[in-house]
C-alpha cells in the first residue's frame, strides 16, 4: 500500500504542472481596443492599415488545433449602427476569408449593448484542407469586432472555443 501511494504521489507532482497549463486561460485587455477577452496565452498584436481616422489590429493566439483571433477597429468619426453598416462590414470581412460559406448564422453571444452583433459558423478550405471558423461579428458607433476562432473542421468545437467567444465583452459599452 505504501509503494502504492508513493508512485500516485509521484504520478501526481508530474502531471500537476502540465493540468494547470491547458487551464489557465489570462484576460486580455485593449484600452485602445475597448474590450476585454479570455486567451490562452498572451497574443500576438498585428497593426493593420487602417487608413485616416481608422485604428485596426488583429490579435491571435494558437493553441493546437485552433487559432483565437480578434480583429477589431476604431473610427475616430461616429458611424450608423444600422443594418446597412453592419452588412458592409460583414461582406467586407467575410469576403478576404478564403473559399468560405456560411453554415449556420445566429444572433451573436454576448450580446453587446449599442451593437449589432451576429454569430458565425463557417466552412472554409485553405490549401486544400477543411477548417471551421467559428465566432461573432459586432458593429457599433466607434468600433467593430471580429471575435473568431479557427479548428480543423474534423474535429469538434472545443469548449475552449466557446470559452473564449462568450468570454468577449466592452470595457465601455457607451463608445
């Protein structure tokens, strides 16, 4: 019994370290960027083009098999949070994807205040392998956001995935 719960003790201080690895998930927050995040560790910034009065970044983290990404921009003008807008964006960002289709649309989760938001799931080629892109798209007066996340499509959805979606949310829902 004793040589027993010697080698469960030692079995366990060399999987402790790597359990709380896959489990500690950091919040990520963009003061430039308005919002707050869940990521599985500590993303890599890209500045966008964003052109005369527009901000852009994109952030991204990969933990095989998926990628975490968002990409979110500001306008220093107020813009129309209206239908017509938020369909503009959502060609315009849905359009650089390469060969993808819509397979479900829903209403976006969370829902952010003062925003049209619209949940995606995506069925996409790349380099001839099957992936799924799967997230929320959100369009406000200052800013625009695309929570997304990558996974190759014959696996299933991870609740990792659906951690970091749901995990999205405004620093100031006001702006």
């Amino acid at each position: 019994m004793r040589r027993l719960l010697s080698g469960l003790w030692l079995v366990l201080l060399l999987v402790s370290p790597f359990a709380g690895q896959t489990d500690e998930w950091k919040k990520y927050k963009s003061t430039d960027g308005n919002f707050t995040v869940l990521f599985p560790s500590d993303p890599q910034d890209t500045v966008n083009n964003g052109g005369p009065g527009i901000t852009s970044h994109t952030l991204q983290v990969q933990q095989k098999p998926a990628f975490y990404m968002i990409v979110w921009t500001s306008f220093d003008s107020l813009q129309a949070v209206n239908d017509t807008n938020f369909e503009g964006f959502k060609n315009g960002f849905l359009g650089k994807l390469p060969k993808c289709e819509i397979g479900t649309e829903q209403p976006a989760s969370p829902a952010l205040q003062g925003y049209i938001g619209q949940g995606y799931r995506l069925n996409c080629e790349v380099q001839q392998k099957k992936i799924v892109i799967t997230g929320n798209l959100y369009w406000g007066k200052h800013y625009c956001f695309a929570v997304m996340s990558m996974f190759p499509a014959d696996m299933p959805e991870s609740a990792d995935v659906k951690r970091f979606i749901e995990s999205f949310g405004l620093i100031d829902p006001a702006k």
